[in-house]
C-alpha cells in the first residue's frame, strides 16, 4: 500500500497557535493509522471555501464592504456543521483550520455531520443592532447555496448569538418560501431551539470529567477540582460538578482566581457574576492568579477560558491527575509529552467539550420530526453519547498504546477515512 512516508518530526515547538498544535497532531495520527497518501491528502484539504462580499448601508447613509467565508472542510459523515464568527481579524486560514477541527469532533462524538466553519470580517462592537442584522442577512442570502439543512448547518460562534441564528433561520426561510428551522441550531427555544442546549458543553465536560476519575479510581466526593474560566462552560461545569459532590477549590475569570479550601459556593459565584459580570469582588476565596490556579494540588483541572494556557512552560508543574479541556486548544502541542510523562490523564478538547455540537446535533434532529424532547430526554440521550464517545477513545488510546489527545484525533480520522473508501471517489 502507497502509505505517506513521513520524516523523523521535527522537535514540536511550542508555536501558541491551537490549530498549528491540531495539524500537528493529526499528522502523528495519520502516521500511526498509515494513512494512504491520497487519503491523507483529501483529509487535509477543505472540500470548499466560498468567499462572498457582503455591501450594506450603514446607518449613516454609506455604503460599507464586507467579507463573508464559510468553508466545508468534509462532508463524508453527512451535512457540515459549524459555528459562524463574527471579528475584525479573522482569517480564511483560521476557518480552514477550525472547519477541520469540527470533522474531527464530529466524528468522535459520533454524529451524522462533517465539518465546516464560517464568518464574516466586522467588528461587532462598532455595528449598530440594524447594521448586524443587515450583515447577518445579506451574509445569509449570499450562502444560500451553501447552507441548508440537508447541506450545511451553522451555529453560533464567537460575537454571534440567538439572535443572529434567528436571523440567518428566518431569511434562509423567506427565500425558500417555508419556515426552515433546522438550517441552523443554537437558535431561540420559541423558534425551535432545544432545551439543554446552553448548559450542555458544561455538562459534557462533567460527563467527561467522572468518566476520566472512574479510570484513574478516583472517588469524586473526595476530590478536589479547580476550573479555569467561569464563563458558559466554566461556570456550568463547575455548578454540575459540585452538585455531583466534588468539592472546587477553586475558579477563576478575567479578573484573577479565588481559592477556597472549603469549597467555592458556586451559586453564589454564579448570582454574582450575572450582577457584576466578573467575580471581581464577590469574596467566594483568597484572590490567586490564573497561573497559580493551574497549579495547585487538586486531582481535577478543568481548563475552560481560552487557547494556549497548558505550555511547555507550566506544564511540569501541574499536579492534577486529570485535566479535561472545557476550551478549545488550552494545551499546546510542546506541553502534550510533559503531561504524559507526568501520568497526567487528559481528556482532549474535541471529546470534552464536544456536548455543544451533540445537543446542536439533537437540535436538527428535533427541528427535522417537529417533536422537541423534555429536558430529561436531552440530558440522558447526552449523557450516553459522551459516555460512549469517552470509551471509544479510552479504547482506541489503549489499543494503541498513545494519549487520549491521539486516541481521538486516530479514532476521528480513522471514521472518516473508512467512510470515504466505502463510499468511492466519484469521478
Ligand atoms: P465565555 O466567553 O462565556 O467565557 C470565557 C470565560 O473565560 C470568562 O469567564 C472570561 O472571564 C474567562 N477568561 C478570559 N480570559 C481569561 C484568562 N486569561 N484567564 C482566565 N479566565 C479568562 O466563553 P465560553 O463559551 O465559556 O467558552 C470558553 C472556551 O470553551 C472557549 O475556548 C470556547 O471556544 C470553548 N467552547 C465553548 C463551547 C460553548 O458551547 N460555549 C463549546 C465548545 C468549546
């Protein structure tokens, strides 16, 4: 068989970019699978990219250009799925990047979707609420080849919300002449939106972090947890977590960490947070700097601010038994061996915090049967998918003989790949 030859890797370099540290360590997968070349190369290379330019009158009267992406990077599994972002600095190399990222997760998460990303370069802090939705639909109209809910399906991301998802669903419907709910999820429940959504990344990671402890022969009501960011994911997960009895020790966001021995009242952070935006103030434990947090003696670290956090630097000093990766990219690819040779178990990014694109995933498939679940539904039907995600990727890990990080990225890859061959290249 024609297998890609790779050279002896280059010593990692710790480049703090997550997608860089993500290629490289799907090309160590693609290495231990034996990828063929052909494969290999399909892999790696977007299935589309589609740049459309986007004119609209600002409220000033002027007219103003902007650029829209959105790019498919595999659609092998099924439609693509994938945020939409709204920033001043984005890249089509980014999106490329976190298309694939999406395939990935997908796969692991076991969901009948590929991947794709997408954006539109503005600065939302400077848009008015009426320029936003012009944006958002002329945006939308522009992709309407692209998006659909048997095709492409976007989701928030980073500066969108509920309500640019509204907008997209309703000018997708008026020029399809029907209400399409199910073109794009994280919408607003009265419009089709599933309930359990919003705290469904934190609950994924609580479902991650108990299935890692059961491993490492942890008793969680005699555990220690620090979390790092108390945002959507944070904040949730560190809610889920001590109701389940493990004790956080500490949490933190942009205005530093608390510490408390005792335990952190994490619905007292919370009411705090929703009054003061930021824990600054709120007296939950001894103010500690984010970098302590990731250090202190706890078994479980849950990492759920932002990239780059876990580096060649820290990393020998983490004492955790256990890190499970609320964020997207906390761990450079430099500080992966560090962790290893440290016994440290960690639940990668794109199994961890893959209950978003799961509950996104019901989202559709509601939206499809016009039929939306209970609570209760969503969350047990959630619970089992991450715990059969979790083993399969503990299973492929120990089949061959790598860190959780490669069992995923080798269990992602080597899904799409089987399909890909079963399924042909149509030429
Ligand atoms: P968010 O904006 O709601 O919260 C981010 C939190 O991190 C805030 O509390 C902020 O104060 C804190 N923070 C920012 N900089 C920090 C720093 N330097 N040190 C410590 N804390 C800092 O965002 P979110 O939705 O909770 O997302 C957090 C991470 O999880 C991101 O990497 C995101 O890509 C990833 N993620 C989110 C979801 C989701 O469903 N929201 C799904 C998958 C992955």
């Amino acid at each position: 068989m024609d297998t890609v030859t790779y050279k002896e890797p280059a010593p990692i370099v710790d480049r703090e970019n997550p997608f860089e540290s993500m290629m490289e360590r799907f090309d160590v997968a693609a290495e231990l699978l034996e990828l063929e070349r052909g494969v290999y190369e399909y892999l790696k290379t977007p299935v589309k990219q589609v740049v459309v330019s986007i004119p609209i009158q600002m409220d000033n009267g002027e007219i103003e250009v902007f650029e829209g992406y959105r790019v498919i990077h595999n659609d092998a599994l099924g439609p693509s799925k994938g945020g939409i972002r709204y920033a001043p600095d984005i890249t089509i190399d980014e999106i490329k990047a976190l298309a694939a990222w999406m395939t990935w997760k997908c796969s692991i998460a076991n969901i009948p979707f590929g991947g794709a990303k997408g954006g539109v370069k503005c600065d939302p802090t400077k848009l008015t609420q009426v320029e936003l939705e012009k944006i958002t639909r002329r945006f939308t109209a522009n992709m309407l080849d692209v998006f659909g809910p048997d095709k492409d399906i976007p989701a928030p991301d980073m500066n969108t919300n509920e309500q640019v998802m509204a907008w997209i669903m309703d000018t997708y419907s008026m020029h399809t002449r029907r209400t399409e709910n199910a073109v794009v999820t994280g919408k607003p429940l009265i419009i089709g939106g599933s309930l359990g959504r919003r705290e469904a990344t934190g609950r994924g990671v609580m479902v991650s972090t108990f299935a890692a402890m059961a491993k490492k022969g942890l008793n969680p009501k005699q555990s220690t947890c620090a979390v790092q960011g108390f945002g959507n994911v944070g904040s949730v997960s560190a809610k889920l977590l001590s109701e389940q009895g493990l004790k956080v020790v500490a949490v933190s966001d942009v205005s530093g960490g608390y510490f408390n021995k005792k335990g952190i009242n994490v619905n007292a952070a919370i009411e705090w947070i929703q009054k003061h935006r930021t824990l600054e103030g709120s007296g939950i434990g001894d103010p500690i700097s984010n970098e302590d947090l990731l250090e202190l003696e706890v078994d479980v670290l849950v990492p759920a601010a932002k990239e780059d956090q876990i580096t060649g630097k820290n990393a020998g000093k983490i004492k955790a038994k256990i890190i499970v990766e609320g964020a997207n990219g906390p761990t450079t690819a430099k500080a992966d061996p560090i962790l290893d040779k440290n016994g440290i178990l960690v639940v990668p990014d794109i199994l961890a915090n893959s209950g978003g694109v799961t509950v996104s995933y019901f989202e559709w498939v509601q939206d499809r049967q016009g039929f939306f679940w209970t609570l209760d539904r969503v969350n047990r039907r959630l619970e089992r998918m991450m715990t059969d995600a979790f083993n399969n990727v503990f299973q492929t890990a120990e089949r061959y003989k790598v860190s959780m990080r490669l069992g995923a990225y080798i269990l992602a890859i080597d899904k799409v790949a089987k399909t890909l061959k079963v399924r042909g290249i149509y030429a």
